[in-house]
C-alpha cells in the first residue's frame, strides 16, 4: 500500500491556492478541469515531495473545486484519504474478512471506498491498470455513502 493523497473541497478555488501556495509554499504539480462534472481538481505537494509527487502521482493533497456552490456541513469539504494497493479484489477481501462494509466495491477493478470507524472515507485505488472485472465485486451495489 502506497499513500496517494487527501481531498479537501475548497469554497474559492483561487482564495484556496494563495493559502496553500503562496502562504504555506506547497506546489501545484497539476490540474483536471471537468467540464461534464463541473469540476476542478489541484493537486498540490510540499516542495521536498515535488520530484516524487510528479513521478508517483503522491503524496499530494488534492483541492476539489465544485463549480456549483455548496454549503459543507459536517466536515464534507474534507473529502478522503487515498491508498493505492497492489491487488484492489484482495485487499477489499482482507477489509470485509475484517469486518468492514465496502461502501463502493471495486465493480471497476480500479477504486473502492471504505469508511473508518469515525466515518473518514478511504478510497483505495488498484496500482497500474484496473483488474479484470470479477465476483463478487462485479454485481455488488453500492452501500451507504462514501
């Protein structure tokens, strides 16, 4: 398991970037516009982890614009944390023999979220390209949020 990132939503994305940037000194090592989504993502990392973050895509916090105001409440501008795992099937597996529900299971062979036990979503994400689609993951639905 590999750390990737954490997801912050962000209100103003350019109020958000003077912080993190110019005040605190993290770097933007890149950006996704959505337009479908309505959508900006800003990937940022401290200026030790540059080399890493633009080689490994990690570790980096990502700052999610949504075009479209909203109004967080209970920590939803805080979005997840993200692990990329070698094998997304056999570490759901480990997770559910544990115990924990996978909220969105890995239908895709690429992402999974799972929730801690104070309700911190956690997305997983396959290393390299997505598995082959597989049972029970293929057919099982999505529970609750994540």
């Amino acid at each position: 398991m590999r750390y990737l990132h954490t997801m912050v939503r962000v209100r103003d994305l350019e109020a958000s970037l003077d912080f993190y940037c110019a005040k605190l000194g993290l770097s933007e090592v890149s950006r996704v516009e959505n337009q479908g989504g309505r959508f900006t993502l800003v990937f940022l990392c401290a200026p030790g982890d540059e080399a890493a973050a633009r080689a490994r895509k990690a570790p980096m916090v990502e700052l999610t614009y949504n075009w479209d105001p909203e109004d967080y409440q209970g920590g939803r501008n805080f979005g997840h944390l993200a692990y990329e795992v070698d094998d997304i099937y056999a570490a759901c597996q480990r997770l559910m023999d544990g115990g924990v529900l996978i909220n969105r299971p890995p239908r895709d062979g690429r992402m999974a979220f799972v929730r801690s036990p104070d309700g911190i979503s956690v997305e997983l994400l396959q290393s390299g390209d997505a598995l082959p689609s597989a049972e029970p993951w293929a057919s099982m639905p999505n529970t609750g949020t994540w």
